[in-house]
C-alpha cells in the first residue's frame, strides 16, 4: 500500500489507518473527537491491543529504522518517503519470519 493512502473512504464515512495513527491522547481528547465526527471520520481501533501488534511492529520499523534518518520538512516528502519505504520494506527486505524472503516474494511463494 502506497504511503499515502493513510485514509479510506466508503460512501460518506473516512476511516483514519496506516502509519503514524496511534491510540494516544488525542483519542481521548472530547474537541478531537468531536471535531472528526463532525467530519464524519470514523476512528479505526481495536478493542484489545494485541489485536494490532503485527501492524504496530511494521510501523515501528518505518518509523525508527527508516523515516528516523532522513530529513523529511514537508508532506510532499514524507508521502514520497513513505512511498520509498514501504517499496523497500516489501521488496527489497529479506524478513526472518518468512524464510529469509521480501514480503512480495512470499506472497508469490505461497500463490
């Protein structure tokens, strides 16, 4: 998935996913809440946390081995970096946990 596409939209409703949406404060915050409902955005979490640890864990990864070292001052370059990362992070990254293969060859691997 493109870097960009942090949000999804199904008929009138706007779900916020992908990168950098965390269960912190501002999830708790009344002005925010309501502000995003006014918007009609749906906030998108689970109801136990284990239930997002996998995609917790690749955010992690991009976040503290990759976007950490660069120098990204705008949107533009962080949707372009995010964009280089994932690519990275899904063709060129060998992971242990599938026998050594990039998650795009897995893929292929198990079709």
């Amino acid at each position: 998935m493109p870097g960009r596409r942090l949000i999804s939209t199904t008929g009138s409703s706007t779900t916020l996913t992908g990168p950098g949406r965390r269960n912190g404060g501002q999830y708790v915050s009344d002005d925010y809440v309501s502000l995003l409902e006014g918007a009609n955005v749906r906030i998108s979490m689970c109801d136990q946390v284990y239930e997002n640890a996998h995609i917790e864990r690749v955010n992690g990864t991009i976040k503290n081995q990759y976007l950490v070292h660069r120098h990204i001052t705008t949107f533009d370059q962080l949707v372009n970096e995010l964009d280089r990362t994932i690519s990275t992070y899904n063709t060129l990254r060998p992971h242990s946990a599938l026998g050594n293969l990039t998650p795009c060859a897995f893929e292929q691997h198990i079709k």
